[in-house]
C-alpha cells in the first residue's frame, strides 16, 4: 500500500492558493517538525517560539532549501505581547489560515501532587492552558472574519490519563483538551475549526530532558511498545490544520501508539 506522503498535502495546499500557517513553538520539537513538513508543501511558515534565535535558525534553514518562512520572538505569558505581535503580522499580511500552537512545558516531574510547588504549577498551567487561550484570542477574529481557519493544539496523553508525578502537566493538558471542545463549539458554524493533538511519548527535546524512569513510565503503557516519531506527529497535524479537515472540530486526534482508549 503506497503512503501518503508530502505530495498529498501539498496537492492540497496548492488548491487552496498561497496558506498561511503560524507555529507557536516552532524552534523545536513537534513544532518545527511541523514548519519543516509544511514548508515543504509549499505553505508560507511562520515560526514563533519564546527562543527568538532559535526560531529565527529554523526559518532561514527553511528559506534557504526554497520555502517560504518568517520568524518571531514570542512569550505566550504575555497577552499584550502576543496581540501586539501577531497583530502586526495580521494587519501586514490578513489573517492566518492556520495556527498550531506546540508551546509547552512539562514543569517538574517525579512528585507527589500533594507536594507540587505552587509556583511550578501556576508556571505550567500559564504556558500551557492560559497560552492556548492567549494564542487562540489573538488569531480567532481574523479567521472568523475571513470565514476560515484551522487551529491545532498540541494537548498529551496525560490530559486523558494523568501522569503520575505530573500533577501540573495532566492538569493544564486535560484543561486545554476542555477548551478546545469549548470553543470549538463557539464557533462550529464559522469555517473555523478547533482541535487538539494528545502524543503519547514522542521523541522531543521535552522528552529528553525528562528523567529516565518519567519516560520508561509513560512508554511502558504504549500497546505498540515504542515511542512515535517526529515524522508521525508533523503529519497528522499537518493534516489537522490543512483545509482538507474541513468536518472535525472540538476533536482530540490520538498520537498515542494505541494508548488512548477514548
């Protein structure tokens, strides 16, 4: 069976004229897993990341293969911030056609959830949850206007099941898969849609850096026995934010090797 490869997406992306895309995490990651994959489709990236330099790197690195890229510095803990950039960006060019937002943070792992620090916590849940919706309120007028959008949100695994020892991380991912299905329902009827991507165990710099037992935990509990790739997680969502996802919104696509029982 033949797979389905860059050609198809870009055949779609071709159709649709010239596709704006903004990657919120877009330095690393599944973020620039994703930017590279899109690029390659030919969609115009823009890769925005608390890294400023690190983002900047990405862009040129996809400008200089022949893609169309744009970078910026952004901190996601900073309403003003974001819509005062991403307002620039709109003004200068219209709205996005798509947003994928892969900010996050995992905060301290390996404790107790009566032990967690509330300052960790507070940390975690403002990346992760109140930056998705910051995000989300500064792309969503334009995509409305306009009548399209797709926006993406990279939730996990553990905001299904919980993690142990990642009290602040299950908790900010289960209440982003809970404001997707919120607003995603706000505005089921506009042409935009609004879902979410739960990975399992994917191999990340966030990965990474987690301590050993944290991993072998979490992929102890994957049926297929090993951890997804870069590669897989790119191309579902870029399928999640390309126009064919046209009748799924308020949706949690499963990255999980099988883990994920709803």
């Amino acid at each position: 069976m033949a797979s389905w490869d860059i050609g198809d997406f870009g055949r779609v992306i071709a159709a649709d004229g010239a596709y704006r895309v903004l990657v919120v995490g877009g330095a690393s990651g599944i973020g620039l897993e994703t930017a590279l994959f899109l690029a390659g489709c030919g969609a115009s990236v823009t890769l925005a990341d608390r890294d400023g330099d690190g983002a900047a790197a990405a862009a040129d690195a996809i400008v200089q293969a022949g893609g169309q890229a744009s970078s910026l510095q952004l901190d996601v803990t900073d309403a003003t911030q974001v819509a005062d950039r991403l307002g620039v960006l709109v003004r200068a060019g219209g709205p996005f056609h798509a947003m994928m937002n892969a900010a996050g943070v995992t905060g301290v792992t390996n404790v107790p959830g009566h032990l967690v620090d509330l300052t960790d916590f507070d940390r975690v849940v403002d990346i992760n949850l109140r930056g998705a919706l910051v995000l989300t309120q500064a792309v969503l007028p334009g995509m409305l206007a306009a009548g399209f959008g797709r926006i993406l949100h990279v939730a996990s695994i553990a905001g299904k099941e919980g993690n142990a020892g990642m009290a602040a991380y299950s908790a900010s991912k289960a209440g982003l898969i809970g404001l997707v299905k919120s607003m995603a329902k706000d505005c089921a009827t506009s042409g935009v849609t609004i879902n979410a991507l739960a990975p399992a165990v994917i191999q990340t710099p966030l990965v990474a850096a987690l301590p050993e037992a944290t991993v072998s935990y979490m992929t102890a509990k994957i049926p297929m026995a090993r951890t997804g790739t870069l590669d897989e997680a790119a191309r579902m969502a870029a399928f999640a934010i390309s126009p064919a996802c046209g009748f799924t919104t308020g949706f949690t696509f499963d990255l999980s090797g099988g883990r994920a029982t709803y």
